[in-house]
C-alpha cells in the first residue's frame, strides 16, 4: 500500500507538474478529481531521501 498527501498550492498544480519533472520528481494533478481544483496535487510518501529531496525541490519553487 501506498500513503499519498493531497498538498493545495498557491501555483497552478500544471506548473508544479512540470518544473518537478524537470528534477526527476513525479506528482499527480489532481485538477480533474471531483471537488478540487487547478491548484491540488498529490504525492507519495516514499522514502527519507525522496521526501527530502520533494521538500527541497518544492521550496525552491516558492
């Protein structure tokens, strides 16, 4: 089984998509999931050095 962390952003989620596929990271856009919107995406908890290596991606985009 998998754990996975829906995240509401400030940026479009399209955006976020991309610029993290650019670092080799993979996020799902949630924007066509029923009640959220262009702005949600979903991640996996995977493990500490990938999380580290998300979070750290995630702040250089902010």
């Amino acid at each position: 089984a998998t754990n996975f962390i829906l995240i509401k952003t400030k940026t479009p989620a399209k955006i976020i998509q991309k610029k993290l596929l650019q670092k080799n990271i993979l996020v799902r856009n949630c924007s066509n999931f029923r009640g959220l919107d262009t702005r949600h995406i979903r991640i996996a908890v995977r493990t500490h050095k990938e999380n580290q290596k998300l979070v750290s991606a995630l702040k250089e985009l902010s």
